[in-house]
C-alpha cells in the first residue's frame, strides 16, 4: 500500500500538469484570437478611414457624374484616360478598391467587414467598370487590370447570398 503512494502521487502530478498545460493553451488561443480582431479592426477602420477621406469623396462623386455619360468602352477610356482631371479622381477609387480586395484575397480583412462598410459604393464602381472591363484589358494589353477589385466584388456577391441583409 504504501509502496502505491508515489505511484498515485505522480498520476496526479501528471493530471494537474495537463489540466495546467490545457488551462495555459487555451488562454493562450484566446489571447491570439482576440489579438487577431483586434487587428481585423484597426485596419478595417484604417481603410474606412481613407473611403472617408474628403478626397476620396471628391473622387466618389467625380465617379458617379461620370458614370452618367458612359454608354460604351469608348465613352469609359475616353472619360477615364482622355481627361487628366477625371483620371487623378478614377486613379483614387481604383487604387483603393484594388488595395482592398488584396486584403481580402490575402485573407488580411475578412469579407464581411467590407460588405459592412462599403457594399454600395463597390457595386456602383464595379457596375460602371465590369461591362468593359475586358475589352478595355484587351486594348491596353493589361490582362490584370483592376482583377483585384473584381474578386473584391465577387466574393462580396458570394458573401451577399448567404447574408440577404446586404444588399448588392
């Protein structure tokens, strides 16, 4: 009997270590998560905070005065290309909607937060755009161009099936 006592001793000793090993990994896991929505958060109000930006804004509406007058590829380059001015507000909302759906594809920013935020705008943009975005790809032998607002879009799209309060 007495000869047991370390024996048992050391099976508790064994029990407590992986209950305190378990106790230790799972604060750790919570601590990582939490960290990482942290995170999501901070860059998710960092680029909300640039679609926000006054300039941005300016571009925004740029945008949509000239969305009114495209009816063709041509009338988009023309519009796009051929005006310095409306070049500089186009370049604004390319290069942010590009810059965010690398976030996205990167699985740096999660899709729903964007959806939150942005859903409108996107599908306005990419609504003028998509009709001739690959005759104006083919034209300017850039077969990437604007590929990473599309996948912006469309997996905005996918996530809009599953969630009907947005609204695409």
């Amino acid at each position: 009997m007495i000869e047991s006592i370390p024996l048992v001793l050391t099976g508790i000793g064994i029990i407590i270590s992986i209950l305190y090993y378990t106790s230790v990994l799972r604060n750790a896991n919570r601590t990582q998560q939490m960290q990482l929505e942290t995170r999501q958060g901070q860059l998710i109000m960092q680029v909300y905070h640039k679609f926000s930006t006054l300039e941005t804004a300016n571009a925004y509406q740029k945008f949509q005065e000239i969305s009114e007058q495209i009816e063709t590829t041509d009338d988009l380059l023309e519009a796009w290309f051929n005006n310095s001015e409306n070049y500089k507000f186009m370049w604004i909302l390319s290069t942010f909607f590009e810059g965010v759906g690398v976030l996205v594809k990167e699985n740096l920013l999660e899709v729903r937060l964007v959806a939150e935020l942005m859903t409108g705008p996107l599908s306005e943009y990419w609504g003028l755009i998509a009709p001739y975005i690959d005759e104006v790809r083919e034209r300017g032998n850039m077969p990437r161009m604007m590929s990473e607002t599309e996948y912006l879009y469309n997996t905005l799209v996918k996530y809009a099936e599953k969630h009907p309060e947005i609204i695409i």
